[in-house]
C-alpha cells in the first residue's frame, strides 16, 4: 500500500508557541484518515502546511511521495481540499463559483461541473446566489468544488462543523461514498470523537501539536476490551476478594468504589454472589466495553474533548 | 495561459457587485461637480478648462481614495470572503494570482477614468460650453489616459498595505493621506517630488520648473518599483491563515 501523505518532523512555531511539534504522519492509500484533536490542538495548522498555504518552521511534507514544497504545483492538482469554511464568491451562483475553479484548473470536459452538483445534490440550486446557502448547502457545494478535477487525496478541515443532525449526517454520507465509488483516500480532522469513530479507517490524535497516537480503527477495537465494572461498598475488601479467591489480577480500581475487571467476563453472577456472601454490599454492575471517549481520555490525560 | 484564465474569473467575479456601479458613480462626481459648478459661476469657460479641471481633480483629489477603495475591494474580498485558500490550493502561483488582479485594476482605473472624459464632453455638449474640436478631444483623451496610467503604477505601494493590513481602513486612511499631502502642497514648489501630486502635473502639463522632469518620473518609478517589488516578495512569504 503506497503512501499518500508523509510528514516529517513537522514543526510550526509562531513566537514562543508550537503550534505543531515534530509531527510524524503516515496516510496511506485508499484510507480514511480521521485527524482528531481538541481546538487548538493543531489540526488546522497541519491542513494549511500540507495544502502549502503556510512554510513549516521544520520539517517535511511528502505528498504522493514528493516533497511538497518542491513540487508544489503538481501535487496540488491531484488535491481537492476544504480548510475551515469553504469561501465563496456571494454574488455568484454554484455553478458560477466552480466555473472560477474548472477555468483556473484548465477542466474542459463538459457538463463536469454539472456532475460535481449532482454528486452533493446541489444540482437543483443553481440559480440561487452562494450567498443565500446555509451553511450545509456551503460545505457541500466545497465539497462539490474539491471533486471538480477528480483528486486522488481531499483534505477536509472540520467539514462538520456547524452543521445540524441533517446535515452532519449528509456530509458523513457523502465521504463514505467517496472513499468507497471513487477510491479516493480522504484525511480529515475532527474535534468530535464521534464523528471520527463512524467515518474514519484509521485515525492519528493530535494534542498541543503533537501526534499522540497513529492507529487502525480495527486495532483500536480489538485493543479496548470489554470489562465488568462493580461498584461496592468497601473496594480494598473487594480487592482482595478478587485475588484470592479468582485468582483475578487484570482490574483496575476508579474513584467511589468502581472496580473494572477486564478478566472472568460472563462470570459476574458468580462473583456478585461472593461479594455479597463477604458482606461486601454491591451497587452497581455494568458489562462495558471501553469506548473511544476514555481510550481518548486516558491518551490526552483527561479532560472532556471540544 | 493561466493569466488569461485568471483574468477571465477576476471579470467573472465581478458579475452582480455593487462596487462596479458604486466606482462608476465616484467617477462621476468629478465631471458632474465641475461641469454644473463652471455653468453656474462662469458659462463663459471654454470647452478645455473644464478637460482640465476634471483630470486636475480627478488625478488629485478624486483618484487615489476612490481606486484605492477598488485595489482594497479586489485584493481584500479574497480575505474576506474565506476564498484565498481555494485559489491558491487550485493551484495558483502566488505571482499570477497578484497579476491578473493587477491587469483588472488597471483595466478598471482606466474604465473609470474614461468614464470621466466621457461623461465631461457629455455634459460640456449638454450645456454648451464653446471651444470644442478634434485637437482639444484628442489632447484631453491622452491627457486624462496619462492621469489614469500613472495613479494606476502608483497603486502599488495600496496594493501592498491592503494585502497586510487586510482591512479597508488603513488603505483609506493611507489614500486620505495622499490626497491631504496633494491639496496641502498644491501652491508648494515643492510639490513635484511627490509621486502623486507629480502624476497629476505629468497629466495636466503644469510641472513646476523648480526640479527637472526626471526627479518628477524617478519619484513616480521609484515609489511604483519599492511598492511592487515589496508586495510581491511579502506575498510570496505571507503564511495564509
């Protein structure tokens, strides 16, 4: 599998702050690359170093296995990119905005922008002015305008932001089937755990600038056990129960008495029993797998993401 | 190539704006202030003082904030409207990118002063002034041309404060400037070795004898060349967030 998008020791630095720090990316070809993070973390600044908008401080970018910034031109017209909200000319329609794009990119084929509508069902909007889309209407019309020269690799910034349930859901959609009809590898940055979860193949967290972790969603899954999770009145008593009497050593105690035993899943029947027969009085049980959001949480060192 | 198709978008961008119509009726206010004034206070004027006084205050008064306002409009709307990124990530190189809206300003500077000519022999017809003939148009053509040519080389160093400052404001207040140091040193000797008070002298023929032409262009060329060369080394650098 070939590599579509490489850094090197990334780094972006503006007065003392480093935006991004040493950051060391591998998208590979066909891939959904979710890039998660918290605002701030540094998403943005690494979209607009990987489309050439800003010059790192440090650090390489290989795109298609060139080096960006010596190939600038040509890597770019096999990218079809969103950072932020995508601009538009307000006075203009669609059509007239993707006109603008397709003349510029030398895109001659007929009816090419009409199929661009039609892939994000603007295709019956065209009259309308730019201006009088809503913001769901814009980021698909940016998405429209990306495809127009058939990229091999779309760089979307947060193309979910503001958008409601609808929309959030429309967009989802349309990545998923591109990725899938057009086999176009697609990296795209999110602060919405969620979001990423359901879109992503793979997915590499960043967190005050640097890449935390790079991994396959099915690792990920294969890596976040699933757990019987107690609360008791007296969590040492517990403890010590677990270890002498099952043998269980895979646990671990959180605050107000929980207790996770990753070990004897389907068995807490009998180890309710035992509790209670010790006179361990037991609050709660849950059977839980570990989601995202604490993978996440454990990763940036707590605290909620957004 | 790409210039051509630049040039088409930077026309195509321009469909539906109101800063098309809203520079046509700036440009207006030049011919309509001076023809109606010298028709009320002194009918008698011949045909070419109104020519004159049109580019004097066109040059000197009226240009520099009005086709500042248009620089600022074509090179900050970028900003504005969040469109830069996609230009420049289509790609565009930075150096097409800032001439194909430099060929527009100029095709729009002089579209405007043309306007003023045009609109001057109108309203002179209008209410028949005396001393029109075919030497007087084609002098006052070339005279307002030149006008419009050299406030045009001098939009370079608006160019460069609109593309950092990217705000309306201080190119505004740079272009109110202008005008102020023009209108302050309108009766000085002096004035010759400002740019654009020495533009509006070059048009009208009313160079004051004190310096040498030459220091007058050298003036023009080297605040046009600093602006252009500056502007586009900046812009080449600039980070675009």
């Amino acid at each position: 599998m070939s590599e579509i998008i490489k850094t090197r020791n990334l780094m972006k630095i503006y007065g003392e702050q480093k935006s991004v720090d040493h950051l060391n990316i591998t998208v590979n070809q066909g891939e959904i690359y979710g890039f998660l993070g918290r605002n701030g973390a540094g998403k943005t600044t690494t979209i607009r170093m990987l489309l050439g908008l800003i010059k790192p401080t440090f650090g390489q970018v290989e795109i298609f296995g060139e080096n960006l910034f010596n190939n600038q031109k040509s890597i770019l017209r096999r990218i079809g990119s969103i950072v932020e909200v995508p601009g538009f000319y307000e006075n203009l329609t669609a059509r007239e905005n993707l006109l603008i794009n397709a003349k510029i990119l030398g895109v001659h084929k007929k009816n090419t922008i009409e199929e661009a509508l039609e892939i994000v069902d603007l295709h019956n909007e065209t009259k309308k002015l730019v201006g009088k889309y809503s913001l769901g209407m814009k980021q698909r019309l940016g998405i429209a305008r990306a495809l127009l020269h058939n990229p091999e690799l779309l760089i979307l910034d947060e193309p979910t932001n503001g958008l409601d349930p609808i929309g959030i859901k429309e967009i989802r959609s349309l990545i998923l089937s591109l990725a899938k009809d057009r086999n176009i590898t697609i990296f795209v940055s999110s602060h919405i755990l969620s979001e990423i979860e359901q879109l992503a193949t793979h997915m590499g967290i960043i967190h005050e600038g640097r890449l935390l972790e790079e991994i396959a969603f099915d690792k990920l899954r294969e890596r976040n056990r699933n757990y019987l999770e107690f609360q008791v009145s007296d969590d040492n008593k517990a403890i010590m129960l677990l270890e002498s009497q099952f043998g269980i050593s895979d646990y671990e105690v959180h605050a107000e008495g929980n207790i996770r035993v990753y070990s004897h899943l389907g068995k807490q029947g009998r180890l309710n029993k035992a509790f209670v027969e010790n006179g361990i009085e037991v609050l709660k049980i849950n059977i839980s797998e570990e989601g995202l959001e604490d993978y996440f949480t454990k990763l940036v060192g707590g605290g909620a993401i957004g | 190539m790409q210039l051509a198709s630049l040039l088409f978008t930077e026309l195509l961008k321009l469909k539906r704006s109101s800063m098309f119509l809203l520079s046509i009726a700036g440009a207006a206010v030049a011919p309509l202030v001076v023809v109606v004034a010298t028709y009320v206070n002194e009918p008698s004027t011949p045909f070419k003082e109104l020519f004159y006084n049109v580019n004097l205050y066109t040059v000197l008064i009226i240009g520099a904030p009005l086709y500042g306002v248009v620089t600022t409009y074509l090179f900050n709307r970028e900003y504005v409207e969040n469109t830069i990124k996609n230009i420049l990530t289509i790609p565009v190189s930075r150096v097409s990118f800032i001439m194909s809206k430099t060929l527009l300003l100029f095709m729009w500077i002089m579209m405007l002063t043309m306007i003023a000519w045009f609109l001057t022999l109108f309203l002179g017809l209008l209410t028949q002034f005396d001393g029109l003939d075919i030497s007087l148009l084609v002098e006052s053509f070339k005279e307002f041309s030149i006008g419009g040519v050299l406030l045009f080389i001098l939009s370079t160093p608006i160019i460069l404060v609109t593309l950092v400052m990217k705000n309306y404001v201080p190119t505004i207040i740079f272009t109110v400037v202008i005008t102020l140091i023009n209108v302050m040193g309108g009766s000085s000797e002096h004035r010759a070795l400002f740019p654009w008070a020495a533009a509006g002298d070059i048009a009208n023929h009313t160079l004051p004898s004190t310096y040498p032409p030459e220091y007058s262009y050298t003036a023009i060329i080297v605040t046009a060349l600093t602006g252009f060369i500056a502007l586009i080394v900046y812009f080449k650098k600039a980070d675009i967030h």
